[in-house]
C-alpha cells in the first residue's frame, strides 16, 4: 500500500512563482515521486504525463481520460479538452473560420465550460506572455479546486504533478521566447485535433 501522507509530506511547497532550487528539476522531483508509487498508481501518473504531450492528445484519449476511475483525471481533463476547444474557437475566430470548426465535442453535447470568460478574457490579451500566463492561472486554480479536499491520496499527488508541469514550463521560458508562443497556440490545435490543416499567419 502506499504511504500517500509520507510521500505528500516530503513535497515542496510550490506556487506558481516558484523557483527551483539549486541541483532540483522538474525530472528529479517526479522520479522521487514514482520511486514511492506503486505500479498502479505510476499508470495513472504516466497517463496524466501523456496529456502534457500535445501529439498524443485526441479524441482517443480524451475518450480514455474522461471514462477513467479515477477522478482527478477524469475532472482535470475534462477541464483541458474545455479550455483547448476555447482556444480552437479563438484561433478560428483569428484565421477567419467557422466558430465550431475543429472542436472536439466527445457525447452528444459540449458540457458546460463554467471558466469560459475566464479563458475568453485571457485569450484577449495582446501580449503573448501575459496571456498564456493567464491561462496557466485559470489552469492552476482549476487544479487546486479540484484537489481542495485531497490531502494525502493519489488525487493530491496528481494535483501537485500537474501543478509542477506549468511551473516547469515557466521555468525555460524567457522573454526571448515570447514570438513562438502564437505559434505554439496553433500547434497544440493540430496535436489535439488529427488531420486540421490550415497555415496560421506568419
């Protein structure tokens, strides 16, 4: 069985300024984490880890996410197949296309996207760091109100790992960075959705 209150116990405290301290990187804090795992629980873990990687993204996958019994999993991506569909109608609206086109709807129905201003006033910005910042705020509170009653379970490990990604993804990100990031936008649209193409603006 594992020890869930020893592992959460020997996390850092992290917010969405942190920084790293010298000799720790996102790798050594995760691999600390699975070595405590047991097989089970490194499944879910590796699953949550695939949903960081927009070539594995899809409608398979989203599909296997959203029917998994575990509910961190099940709340968390649901909540990014939400938020990558609101930046699909955004670069739609962008590239002059129908709203809906290329929004990856799984059932009959798109349900409820209750964050949609949130994302929509993110979205907005003119200035590319400060949005995508935004969104990782909106992601990050999504994250912690998933979690408000996980204190020692896998659901507050998976919490915390979802929380170190956008950390990391700050981490290596600089000021220079910031002209890729409407391109970067573009790209996870055609890693979640197979088979979109279209040229974005240069």
């Amino acid at each position: 069985m594992n020890n869930y209150e020893y592992i959460v116990a020997g996390l850092p405290d992290i917010a969405p300024e942190w920084k790293f301290p010298d000799g720790v990187t996102p790798e050594t804090i995760l691999e600390d984490i699975l070595e405590q795992l047991s097989r089970k629980d490194r499944a879910l873990v590796d699953l949550l880890m695939s949903g960081f990687d927009d070539e594995k993204l899809g409608a398979d996958f989203y599909a296997a996410a959203l029917s998994s019994k575990n509910r961190f999993i099940r709340e968390y991506f649901q909540f990014d197949l939400n938020l990558r569909n609101a930046k699909v109608r955004y670069l739609n609206g962008a590239l002059g296309r129908s709203a809906d086109q290329d929004v990856l709807v799984l059932g009959e129905e798109e349900p409820e996207f209750e964050d949609a201003q949130k994302v929509q006033a993110a979205l907005a910005s003119t200035d590319l760091l400060s949005r995508e910042r935004s969104l990782d705020d909106v992601l990050w509170d999504k994250i912690g109100e998933i979690t408000v009653f996980d204190y020692f379970d896998i659901d507050a490990i998976l919490g915390f790992i979802a929380k170190l990604h956008i950390i990391s993804r700050w981490f290596k990100l600089d000021e220079g960075t910031g002209r890729e990031l409407f391109r970067k936008l573009v790209d996870e649209v055609r890693g979640t959705f197979k088979g979109v193409q279209y040229k974005a603006e240069k």
